[in-house]
C-alpha cells in the first residue's frame, strides 16, 4: 500500500477532479466555478464543448486537450507540470472524469507520482438515473455500455443472470430496443427496469416497466439522446433454487394446457430464474433432438 497517495507535494502542484454538468449547464457548483478559475490550466476531453461551459460562466483558464487516443503522450505532460507545483483541473464533456469517460490514467499516474488528487463532486449520470429509477439503490453495480455486437452481448449479459445488485447500463439510442430485448431474454421479460432519457435536459423522461414492456414501448417509439437503463437485480438464490421444476415436463404440461410455445417459456423462465430465450432455444433443439430420433 502506498503511503505518498493523495498527500501534498512539496511543490505544491494539485490534480482536481472535476464534475460538469451532464445537461443543465446551472449544476455546475460554486466550488468548481471557483477552481476553474483558480488554476492555471484546465485538461479537457473535448476544448470545444469545454470551451462553452467555461464562457458561460466567465471562466477564462487556459484548456489542453486531454481524451482517449492522446492520453499516453498528454498524461506525462500533466504529471511534469503538477510535479512543477501547477494545480490542474480535469474535466470530461459530461459528468464526472473517469466514470466511463476518460481520466483513470491520469489519476493513477498522479498518485503515483506523489501528487495531490482533489475531487470537486457534482453531476453524474450514473447516480442521477439511479435515484430517480424507483428501484432499490441499496446496492447497486454500474455496467456502462454494453458490447454492440450480438454474441459479445448476450455473453455479458448472461453473467449478470444472477447479479442480485440493481444494475446501471449506458446504452446509445439506436441500440436501445435490442438492448432491451436481450436483457429481456437473459433476465426474463417479467425484470423491473426504467429507461432515464436526456436526464436533466429540456426533454428528460423516465420510463418505468418490466423489460418486456420497455423493449415493446421503444421498438414503437424510438429513443432519442443519451441512455441510461437501470435494471433490478435477481432475486435471492434461494427463492429461486427452492422451486424444484423440470422445465421440459413444466413446458410439456403448459403445452397440453393450450400455451404456445413461446408463452409457455416465458412462463417457465419466470418460475425458474433462467432467460426466457434460453428457455425457449433449448425447448427448440429438444424439439429437434426428438424429431432426428423418430
């Protein structure tokens, strides 16, 4: 364990961590006004987008380029000119430096030098949507954006079947229904969730439902802006282990009783914890298992 992290140098220089605002450009607080004004220099992960938040509140310190594809040459930089005894800010386009958004490099390569790291809290997404969700924030595990790709996906998210914690997800808009869709198929439609679109912007909304009902409502009606989905956990293991089902005589049963197939296996994932996808696929290839034997 490091004894030199976040302890002042002798030169005096400080890193500030600082949070903007993820919409309403009135959250930045009266502590970073102050320290974006205060230090010398500003490493920003867009100087445009920076640049207009800085004029609308007057803020004239110097910005320097800092974001994903120039942190290995910019974080040496930095690191020289904190270890001068210059106090630095780092901000990101949205929210908070290094939750999702670049920064951890230069944080730990900070620490590691022996230089003072500040956070001046404020705005962040991830905390946002969770406390407006209506879903249990006792416990909670943030996911950011989840792969794009099909396979990628599906893998991702049938390691979180079991996650008992709320889950926090970023999701782009044009991805969000089959996003939805398959968090529908690894945690059964049946799942609370809430979609927080454009949050503390103009056109901010949460829409609350099972995951079934929030994939049906934005396969009709598109989404637009910046995603966050929150997810409700699993239920405890044992509510689930304590139901001794069979699946393919429960499927058997509910097709005798009428259900189609994909009703009857949206029922069983329901009883039994497991995706309704993957209900319904093994019920397909044992289908067909039994067929190629006939």
């Amino acid at each position: 364990m490091s004894t030199r992290a976040n302890k002042q140098t002798d030169t005096g220089g400080i890193l500030y961590v600082v949070a903007t605002p993820i919409g309403n450009p009135d959250d930045l607080s009266a502590r970073a006004i102050r320290t974006l004004a205060e230090v010398s220099l500003i490493a920003c992960e867009d100087t445009r987008r920076a640049g207009q938040m800085l004029a609308l509140h007057q803020i004239r310190t110097p910005t320097i380029s800092h974001f994903e594809h120039n942190e290995d040459r910019r974080v040496p930089e930095l690191i020289a000119r904190l270890k001068a005894g210059e106090k630095i800010a780092l901000v990101t386009d949205a929210g908070t430096p290094a939750i999702s958004d670049p920064g951890f490099r230069l944080v730990r390569a900070a620490l590691e030098a022996g230089v003072r790291v500040m956070a001046v809290p404020g705005a962040s997404a991830v905390i946002a949507a969770l406390s407006i969700a209506g879903i249990p924030t006792d416990r909670f595990t943030f996911e950011g954006f989840i792969a794009s790709r099909d396979t990628a996906r599906s893998k991702a998210l049938d390691e979180l079947r079991r996650e008992q914690r709320t889950m926090v997800f970023y999701e782009a808009a044009r991805r969000l229904a089959d996003t939805l869709g398959a968090m529908a198929g690894a945690f059964g439609d049946s799942r609370d969730a809430a979609v927080v679109c454009e949050i503390t912007k103009t056109y901010e909304r949460t829409i609350r439902g099972t995951l079934g009902e929030l994939e049906r409502h934005f396969r009709a009606t598109p989404a637009l802006g910046e995603i966050a989905i929150i997810v409700a956990g699993a239920p405890p293991r044992s509510d689930v282990e304590s139901i001794a089902i069979d699946v393919h005589e429960a499927l058997e049963v509910l097709r005798e009783a009428g259900l189609g197939l994909k009703q009857a296996s949206a029922v069983v994932a329901r009883l039994t914890g497991k995706g309704r996808r993957e209900v319904y696929q093994d019920a397909l290839k044992s289908r067909d298992d039994d067929s190629s034997d006939d």
